[in-house]
C-alpha cells in the first residue's frame, strides 16, 4: 500500500499524468471495442447506449488529465 507521501509525489508529478493517460486510454479501447461493439451489446440500443455514455465518461477522464497545468508544462 502506498504512503501518502508517495500519493502526492506520484499525483503531482508529469510522470504519473502520463501513467493515468495511458491506462486510460487502454481501458477506453478495450471497453469500447470489446464490450460496448460486441454483438450482445450492440444489438440492444438500451445498453449500446449505455456503453457509449461510458467511453464518453473516460473520454472526459483522458481529457481531463490532460489539460493538468503539470502536464501541459511538460
């Protein structure tokens, strides 16, 4: 388990932006492609829907990281 110390260093620093923005990304192509496209999904419009609100949550997140002013600096 991390201290808190280790939290902020890692929260604070362009290194650890990097590292959400990554896996953000990763879990927004696999959930998009792999859940939200697939055939169970897609052929209900009630849940489709309800995958793609999801993608455009993590969209928000990725966007979102990457207007951090530790990041943008970079």
């Amino acid at each position: 388990m991390r201290d808190r110390a280790d939290i902020e260093r890692i929260a604070a620093s362009p290194f650890g932006i990097h590292e959400a923005l990554h896996t953000a990304s990763v879990l927004m192509d696999c959930f998009g492609e792999r859940v939200v496209e697939h055939p169970a999904v897609s052929e209900r419009p009630h849940i489709h829907a309800l995958g793609v609100k999801a993608v455009e949550a993590m969209m928000e997140v990725y966007q979102a990281l990457g207007r951090l002013p530790e990041w943008s600096e970079k």
